[in-house]
C-alpha cells in the first residue's frame, strides 16, 4: 500500500480576496516575501507578503498584494495544502519540488513547503 503524503507549509497559504489602500504598505513592512504571479502575470516576482496567525484553532495564511488586496487561506492536512478561506473562488495546489504551486482565479502563489509521509506509513 502506497503511503499517503501530508503536505506541511512552511511559509504561507491562501484564501478570499480583499483590498484596502493601506494595506499596500504592509507587503514593504512585514510578512515573508513569496513569489507571485497576479492578474494572469506570465512571470513570477516577490511581490506578495504572508503573514501568519490562528484562527479558530487553524494556521490562517493572508497574502498581501502590493495594490493592497489579499488572500486568506487555511492550512489544511489532508493533502490539500491549503483551502480559501473566504470567497468563492476555489484554490487548486501542485507541489512542485519544495513549493506548493496555488492558483485562485488569475493570482498564482509559490509557497514554502515540504511533504513528509504519515507517520502510520513511515518505515513501510
């Protein structure tokens, strides 16, 4: 039997889109830098910021945009990676090597991760 992998983020996530005009200066402030590709961008760059925090009991990941919109995304272990935390767009996650490739509607995300094998499927 094949061993199910759990991904672990490392860096960030995503989720529902907001904006804010003063959150543009958050992304320069604070936060990890992930690469991003927004509005159907053909290339990747540094753009985007991730802040991290608890909700609910659950790692809650906003990507901020540096026009100040956002994505909120949860942390999920069943495979996934992540899930949108809010709205209605869907996020679809690829690992890619030590990245977790997430689109949502025309915004792409590279995040951090690693996948490690269950612990019930460690040693088999």
């Amino acid at each position: 039997m094949r061993g199910v992998a759990v991904l672990c983020i490392v860096g960030a996530a995503l989720a529902g889109c907001s904006s804010g005009k003063n959150q543009a200066a958050q992304v320069a402030e604070g936060g990890e830098r992930i690469s991003c590709a927004l509005a159907g961008a053909g290339e990747f760059t540094q753009d985007c910021s991730v802040d991290r925090s608890q909700v609910d009991g659950k790692l809650t990941l906003v990507v901020r945009h540096p026009d100040g919109s956002f994505r909120r995304f949860t942390v999920v272990s069943d495979g996934r990676g992540v899930v949108v935390a809010d709205g209605a767009d869907q996020a679809k996650a690829v690992v890619q090597g030590d990245k977790l490739a997430v689109a949502v509607a025309d915004d792409r995300y590279l995040f951090p991760a690693t996948v490690k094998a269950k612990a019930a499927d460690a040693g088999k």
